[in-house]
C-alpha cells in the first residue's frame, strides 16, 4: 500500500519563470531583528495570519493577521526569551492558536486567543529544548502538538483532552528529532519525522489508531529542517523532504493500490519456555520481519533477528518472570518499505502484583476511548460499561483471559453524551472507573 516517488523540482525553467511585478511583496513588521521562526495561515476569507519571533529588543512572541486595509501587529508573549520554533493554526471560528518555545525556562508553551483575550500556558516544563513544533487542531479544536525534548532525545506528543494536557514520548533517536504533524477525519494524529540513528537518517511516520502508536519506515535517506506533510480526503499521507544523499526535493506518498501489508495483528503470551509472540497478517506476504522488545519504556531494540516473511510467530526465551515487556514487530516489505507494528505488552508469567484498571483514554472521549487492565491470574473476566443508573450498555470482555496487561477499545461513536462506568470483575475482586462522553 506504498509507493515512494522522487521528484526533483526545478524552478525558473523555461516557461516556468514567473515575471518580477507578478509577486507582490510587502514588509509587515520592520521593528528590528524580526521575523525568524515563522509560522504562516489563511483564515476563512483567504487573509493571512502570521506568528514570529522578535529576537530585536523583548525576545518575544509576535502575532500579525491582516484586517483587509493593514496589518494588526501585537505581542503575545513577552515573559522571558519567548517565540522561537513558532506553529501557528487558525481555529473554525478563524481564531489564532500558536505553539513555541520558551528559551528562558525551555518550556513549551501554548497560547490561543479566545475572542477577548490571549491565552497562555505551559504544555511541558521538563524539557531542555522544543525545536520542530508542530501544531494542529482537530476536529473539535482540540490542540495537538509533536515537538523534540533534546535533553532525551525524544519525540514527544501532547493533547489536551478538555481538562489537561496529556503527554507520551512517541519515539526515541541519537540525537533531534524533525517532526511535522496533521490530524486526520477521525482526529487521530500522524506524525513523520526523521530519526537520527547511527549516521542514518531514517524517515519515519508515526499513527495513532486510536489504542496504540504504529510505525512505519519511509526512507532511510531523509534530512531537511523541516518537513511537509499533507492528509488528502482519503486520509492518505502526502510528504515532502531533502533527500540527504542525492540532495533532491523529494515527493512521497502513500498508495492504497500497490501490493503490501494491510495490517497486522500481534499478540504475546506467557508459555513455560517464555513468551510466544504470534501475528496474523492482512494483505501480501513480506520479504522479512522482525522481533523488537522495549523494557521500562526504552527504546525497542531488535531481538530476533530477520524472520522469513512467511512467519507468523516467534518464542522469546530472554524473558524473565516480573519484567513488563512492550513488543513490536518491523515488517519489510518487497519494496524495500519497513512498518513497525505494535506493541503488544505483557507482565512475563503472571506476576502483577495486583488487579488493575486504569483511568480510560481520552477521558472526556468522543468517538472511542482504550481501557488498560491488569490480572494477576488466568480466569474468568468481565468488562462491562454501565449508564449511572445501572443499566448494562456494553459488554466489551465476557470470558477467560490470561494473566498480565491487557486492553481493549470501546467504540462510544453512538453513545449518548455523559458520564458512564466501567466495571472489571475478575479474581473475585471489582473495579469501577469512570469515563466522560463528551461532544
């Protein structure tokens, strides 16, 4: 389902060089040394809109939107060295929303202006840097960033959920991360950024399915300060990028039509002799696959070794009792094209210590949220959502599971808004937790 194509653009050839007088160019703030860190949007009515950062006198973060007669000039944010890496959308009502960089506290910071006033916040205050930010809105305005904390070399993913801002590391390089990011028709994010590992430059995509991260390898040749992505109506991805090796402007995209993996299913299991991974796949037969185990929340690294692609499981004999585990699988494709599928996460041989169930994600949810649990046994279990008065809605899990970490999706696309109530039974125990339809 991937085709990859190159394509070197050549401006001003002949036919193709546009007359001076056809562009019309204008200053916009001349107030000194401004202007860098850029972020540009057209609202509704085609007028432009354009955040900044003043490195002249206040260091601090501009905002210029154009009112059909002038440019209106203000300031933003003025605490500190503020500004810099600046990503500026516009909202449904055509209202601003810009996400920079604190240099002063290196903190990432937010600010949308409401229709009276701006505001301003700190999204994440554990970072050293947040070079490449890139936001975007979904469909209910809701903001969305990726952004570099260089202190752990991490690619990083906030979301305002309604209430807070909630924050994973998505991915992990040697060294910055470059990273662009859309929201596709279901508000699910899409990251592609270029990971910096061992003197490769590896052009990846990160999505969000709506319960866990998938991954998948675009090219392995991939620079560029920065990274153009677009989603067309079908949801597919559309990039733009340096090639680092021919130093050509590179097109790439994705192709429903061409032969690959559709989709995998992955699956981990205790056994007596460790733990036995096993998938199923839709679509075409790969070239080859690969194990990789994350321990902790580190980086996954490779574990198995090329499997055939004919493959549809494997048995880590590594894994040791107590050890929370994350496994991924990397598929490569006849075309060279890798994807990263996963993860699978399990407790090796039945030692949580406890029944769990975590708070649901996103809480408040609108078309889905993912529930997370964990069992101390094999057994029975029972994962019912229930309405405040009692009534049974949905009977997501009814039958025997094995012990470790589990999860599953609860599809709330035609659930009525408010507030519901998950209820685990398992172990002889009971959990309830609560979750938010809102819309």
């Amino acid at each position: 389902m991937r085709r990859l194509t190159g394509l070197l653009l050549i401006l001003f050839v002949m036919a193709g060089v546009a007359e001076a007088d056809e562009w019309v160019i204008e200053t916009v703030d001349s107030a000194g040394d401004v202007g860098e860190f850029t972020s540009l949007a057209l609202d509704s009515s085609g007028r432009p809109h354009i955040s900044y950062y003043d490195a002249y006198s206040n260091y601090d973060l501009k905002y210029a939107s154009w009112n059909d007669s002038a440019w209106q000039i203000e300031i933003v944010d003025f605490v500190g060295n503020v500004g810099e890496y600046t990503s500026l959308v516009l909202d449904c009502s055509d209202n601003p929303h810009i996400s920079y960089r604190d240099n002063t506290n290196y903190a990432l910071k937010y600010a949308h202006w409401d229709g009276v006033s701006w505001q301003i916040e700190t999204v994440d205050s554990e970072i050293i840097a947040s070079g490449s930010v890139s936001l975007a809105l979904d469909s209910s305005d809701k903001p969305h960033i990726s952004y570099t904390d260089d202190a752990s070399n991490e690619l990083k993913y906030a979301l305002w959920n309604g209430s807070a801002w909630q924050i994973e590391t998505v991915d992990f390089s040697n060294w910055s991360i470059t990273s662009t990011l859309r929201i596709d028709s279901y508000s699910r994010p899409h990251i592609i950024y270029t990971k910096y590992d061992d003197s490769e430059n590896n052009l990846m995509r990160a999505s969000h399915n709506g319960a866990s991260w998938q991954f998948e390898g675009i090219g392995s040749d991939g620079t560029g300060v920065q990274l153009g992505l677009a989603l067309d109506s079908s949801d597919n991805t559309h990039l733009s990028y340096q090639h680092g090796y021919q130093h050509n402007l590179t097109h790439a995209y994705w192709d429903p039509d061409a032969s690959s993996v559709d989709d995998l299913s992955l699956s981990a299991q205790p056994t007596d002799d460790g733990v036995l991974l096993s998938w199923s796949i839709v679509g075409d037969e790969p070239a080859s696959m690969t194990v990789l185990r994350s321990v902790n929340e580190n980086q996954p690294i490779d574990l198995s070794g090329g499997l055939a692609g004919s493959a549809t499981s494997w048995l880590d004999v590594s894994a040791e009792a107590g050890v929370e585990y994350a496994y991924y699988l990397e598929v490569t494709e006849l075309d060279g094209t890798v994807s990263r599928f996963g993860p699978s996460e399990i407790i090796v041989l039945g030692m949580v210590s406890e029944l769990a169930l975590s708070d649901p994600y996103p809480n408040p949810a609108d078309e889905s949220l993912t529930i997370h649990y964990e069992l101390t046994q094999n057994g029975s279990v029972e994962l019912n959502i229930y309405d405040l008065s009692g009534r049974l809605v949905e009977a997501l899990v009814s039958g025997e599971q094995t012990t470790g970490r589990h999860s599953v999706n609860w599809d709330s696309s035609t659930a009525a808004t408010g507030v519901y109530l998950l209820r685990l039974e398992a172990d002889g125990e009971a959990i309830t937790k609560r979750a938010v339809i809102s819309r």
